[in-house]
C-alpha cells in the first residue's frame, strides 16, 4: 500500500538550492531528486504568503476557493481584516480520511483541528512539547513514528503500529532564518551575506537529518511503500532602507486622487494602501472612473522602485484571488519595500510577499516509489499542482475544490 510523506520547508527559495548546488552542498537533494522527480522551475502564487500557500497547496486551489490570502481591507466595514487560519477548501487529509486512510500532521498547522486533532488516533495532530521546536526535534519524533516509539499528541502518549497513509511535516527553520529573525544561538544579521550563510549552513544539516531519517525508512521497509514530497511555500526576498510607502501616498496624492494609509485615513480617502512586507494592496472605496484608473497605472509604472502593478481582474483569472482581493496590487523591484516602516538602522529586512523570483521560484522534488525515476520538469510547475496530481496518479483519490489538470509525476 502506497503512503505518502508531505514535508514542507516553510520560505525555501530555488536561489538557496542554487547556492548550495554551486557551493557543492546539495549531494543529499540530488540523490533524492535522482529517485524521482525535481521540479526546476516551480512557482509559488499570488500572494506568497505562508497561510494561503500552505492552504493553496494542501487543496490545490487559491484564495477564491480557500478564502485565505492573509488580510484584506474591507470596504464595508473599513476595516482590515485579518484571515489567519480560515481554509475553506477540502485539504488533502479530509480526502484521505474520506477513503478510510490513517493521517498524521506533524507541526503542519493549517491542518489543526482540520482534520487532525491532539490525541486522535487514525486523524492525529502532533506538536514537539517543546517551546521553540527546530528541525532536529521535529525529525526526531518522525523518525519515532517511523519506529513504533512512543510520541506524545496532546495528553496522550501514543505509538503508530504502522505509518499513517497520509503524514504532513512542517519545518520552519529556513524561514526564521530568511527573515533576518534571531534563530536559536544565530543572531540577527546586519548584512544578507552572512545570512545567506546561515541559511546554506542549516540546508546542509537539514539534509543529513533527512538522509539519517530516509536511511530508517529503507532499514524497516518503509519507503518502499512511500512517496515522499519535498517542498515550499514561497521563497525570501531581501529589502533595504527607507520604505517607499510614503512616496506612494504622496504621488497619487500628487496627482489629484487622495490616498491614504490603512492604519490613518478619513471620510474624504479614496484609495485605501495597505502594506504587508514587500508588496503593497490598493482599495478604491469610492468610484474610480476607467481613465483614472490607467492614468494612476501609468503614474505608478513610471518609478523605478515599481516592478509589477497588478489590475484586480487579472488577478483573479491568472492567480485565483478571491473576489474581496484589492483593486491593486504593487510588487517593488528587488531590495525596495512598502513595509509600514523603515528597515532597522544597519540591518536588512526580507519576506515574500513579492514578485521577484527570489520569493516566486522555489524548491520542489518528488521521490520514493514513483513511476518516474530522474525526471526533471524544466517547464513552469505551480506548487499547487502537486498534491492533486499525486493524489490522483496514485491514490485515484480527488481534492473536491482543487483546480489542477494532474501532470506526469
Ligand atoms: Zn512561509
């Protein structure tokens, strides 16, 4: 009976594999990649945030089926309103639960409660006890399971007699580190260079904890039935100095149309910019005539920290955003930001909610007991293809809300 294995390494960017491939520290990566599929040119979606890529790839759907893509600013209510954890879509162990199949989320938390609960058996949900858990721990208690050993969920100590049919992981190690956060014993890093070390470093331990926990799982028997699929979210983009979201402001302010922020507007705004990290969202809460609309297009193309400007209706037909979605949306180029305040004196910033490749390209690999060995898609990939076309290629089961035509995995 087949099984399969989803690990999520939460904000893993193809320029990091791209770093470790040229600094020779991917070996581990490459021979699992050679025992099945490596995706090269994999896409994260609009927008790249944790909670709606992690729903979006659970269902393989976006933001108008999951009703998640982070916060928006509602024009009703003119309010922000914050969609933390709402994943309105069938995720891939409802289905599997659906088909009388044993699942177990390890840390993947936007499967919580929806399905797996603390101390159920058959539908678990397993946290490490401890406070700050890294990949070490949470590899250890997969490597129990795999072992029969005894594992604690909720109050309960249980031991799985065999491997759930469906088990997620969630690490969230690199993204931490991404981030420029203080991680463990690494601080806070003044320049993305030493970062970017950090990273490459804790890749490569990672990578001889998932080879010592795939050595296990060939010594009991265990992948010979498992399919194993390794991938992300979104990828990490850096970002320096002042923000740029008081020029904004000030230039369509400039031109005639009064805008104003999120966090400070009044009766008389007509445009609403709310910010996240990188990318900034614009709300037309009075009428906004098609001419006004190009001319603000025009006005905002013409500076050189824009990279992309988003219309509504593209985002919805391209990138699946739910309806409630902003008017507009503004990716800076690389290095530039619309955070609601400046980056830290003598330090660098980073997220992903942005258009550059550095948060939209990223990591992918399928591998275990697939029908095929040494693939490798060079063709564009979205992340959410994967779970729907694994599972239909080889648990004939099918996500309900999921919108993707199955590829060859
Ligand atoms: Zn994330």
């Amino acid at each position: 009976m087949k099984k399969l294995l989803y690990i999520n390494i939460d904000g893993f960017s193809y320029s990091y594999y791209e770093r470790l491939k040229k600094e020779g520290k991917s070996q581990i990566f490459d021979k699992l990649a050679g025992d099945g599929t490596f995706f090269h040119n994999l896409s994260s979606g609009l927008v790249s945030i944790t909670n709606p890529m992690q729903s979006a790839i659970l269902c393989g759907a976006y933001s108008n089926k999951t009703h998640n893509f982070y916060q928006h600013f509602d024009k009703k209510s003119l309010q922000i309103v914050k969609h933390k954890r709402t994943f309105d879509a069938e995720n891939v162990a409802d289905v599997f639960l659906k088909s009388n199949k044993t699942v177990c989320s390890l840390h993947q938390f936007m499967l919580e409660d929806n399905p797996c609960k603390e101390g159920v058996e058959g539908n678990t949900y397993i946290k490490s006890p401890l406070a700050h858990s890294n990949f070490k721990d949470r590899f250890k208690i997969l490597k129990d399971i795999v072992q029969g050993k005894y594992v604690i969920s909720g109050e309960k100590k249980m031991s799985f007699k065999e491997f759930p049919d469906f088990m997620a992981v969630y690490f969230d190690d690199i993204d931490s580190l991404g981030h420029n956060n203080d991680y463990g014993d690494v601080p806070k890093r003044h320049n993305f260079e030493d970062r970017q070390k950090d990273i490459i470093d804790c890749l490569v331990e990672f990578q001889q904890e998932l080879d010592e926990f795939i050595n296990i799982c060939k010594s009991t028997g265990l992948y010979d039935d498992l399919i194993i699929l390794i991938t992300t979210d979104h990828g990490m983009t850096p970002f320096f100095g002042k923000s740029k979201l008081s020029d904004v402001l000030d230039l369509i302010n400039k031109s005639g149309i009064k805008a104003d922020s999120a966090f400070d507007f009044d009766d008389e705004s007509q445009i609403i910019a709310l910010p996240y990290t990188i990318e900034l969202s614009l709300y037309f809460i009075k009428p906004m005539t098609s001419s006004q609309r190009e001319r603000l297009i025009s006005l905002l193309e013409s500076k050189d920290y824009v990279d992309r400007v988003f219309v509504k209706e593209e985002m919805e037909k391209n990138y699946g955003l739910d309806e409630r979605g902003p008017d507009m949306l503004i990716s800076p180029t690389y290095g530039n930001h619309f955070y609601k305040k400046d980056c830290e004196e003598n330090y660098f910033g980073a997220s992903h909610d942005s258009f550059h490749e550095t948060s939209q390209h990223i990591f992918g690999l399928v591998f275990g007991n697939v029908n095929h060995k040494g693939q490798i898609y060079t063709d564009k990939v979205n992340v959410i293809e994967l779970l729907p076309s694994i599972l239909k290629n080889y648990f004939n089961l099918t996500l309900k809300d999921s919108i993707v035509q199955p590829i060859e995995i």
